[in-house]
C-alpha cells in the first residue's frame, strides 16, 4: 500500500488508465471477430462493410497508445488482404486460437463419450453370454432344486441356513435316485 499522497493517486490513475486501455482493445477485437467471422462464412458484402470499422478500431488503439502503430500496420494489413483473397476466389479461414481450442475440446469430448458407449455396449454383451451361458445350465438343474427353495421360505431370516439346506437337499435327493436306480 503506498504511503506518499502521490503514490495513492498514481495507483487510482493508473487503474482508470487501465480499464480504459481494457476497453479500446475490447472493442479492437469485436470488431476483428466480426469482420473474421463474416471472411469464415464467405459473406464478401459483410467483410466490406466491417473493414473500415476494424480499420479504424484498430487506428483508435494506435492512436491512445493501446497497441504499437506498427502492430496496428500489420493489423490492418492483415484483415485486407482477408478480404481480397475472399474477393479473388481464395479460400480463406480465419479462425482464432480460442475457437481452435474449443472445437479441438469438443472433438474431444464426442470420441470419449464413443468409446465410452462401445466399452459399455461390449460389457452388456459379454453379460449377456453369460446369462445365456447359465440358463441352460439352470434349466437342467432345475428339478433337483425344486425342493430347496421351499426350504429356504421355511427360514428367512437365516441366510447361511438357506445355502446348508440346499446343499443338504441336493445330497439327499442325490441317493435316493442312486437307490431307485439300482432296485430297477
């Protein structure tokens, strides 16, 4: 913090200096990305009406010390020889760096979602397999458990009771039908 009246006042001025230089170069670089944007989609009648409005943006930032004269030389040199290759039949895109980074993002973005979505289908269908893999199998055992799930409503509130009776449902069955199997 300055201590001196005049250091005070020099940071207060300087601040409004600096949100005036903050302005004139705002407006500066609306009117680039306008006249930028109209050279994109090829709209040569648009280009020449926002040329002399950059132009003179541009000399307005010169003028108040914004920018270099020589920047706004090569500025405005820029922006015409836009426009005349436009008029020339060249194809032009004028494209700034910020624009790139989105698109570059977005691009982005879509091939993580694809791979994301193949990964999950591949995962649904290797489900799938083992389902259909298991079912036939459920279908074969299905009348040697038949007795064990009315076991297993017997007692509810016991889990490892369920899984006891059904292992000692199936061992009981599995005799028996031996047994059968030998008096035949």
């Amino acid at each position: 913090m300055p201590n001196i009246k005049s250091a005070e006042k020099r940071v207060s001025v300087s601040a409004t200096k600096k949100l005036q230089n903050q302005m004139i170069r705002s407006q500066m670089q609306t009117a680039l990305k306008k006249f930028n944007a109209a050279i994109s989609n090829g709209d040569i009648e648009l280009a020449k009406q926002l040329l002399p409005i950059a132009s003179s943006k541009i000399d307005n930032a010169a003028v108040k010390n914004v920018i270099h004269k020589n920047a706004a030389n090569r500025k405005k040199a820029q922006i015409a020889k836009a426009l005349s290759q436009l008029e020339k039949g060249i194809v032009v895109v004028k494209v700034d760096a910020k624009t790139l980074k989105q698109a570059e993002q977005k691009a982005a973005a879509a091939r993580k979602a694809e791979e994301a979505e193949a990964i999950k289908a591949q995962r649904n269908e290797a489900k799938k397999a083992k389902e259909a893999a298991k079912a036939p199998a459920a279908k074969k055992s299905s009348t040697k458990k038949a007795a064990a799930p009315k076991a297993a409503k017997a007692e509810p509130a016991e889990a490892p009771k369920k899984r006891a009776t059904r292992k000692k449902a199936e061992t009981a069955e599995v005799p028996d039908e031996n047994v059968e199997d030998e008096i035949k």
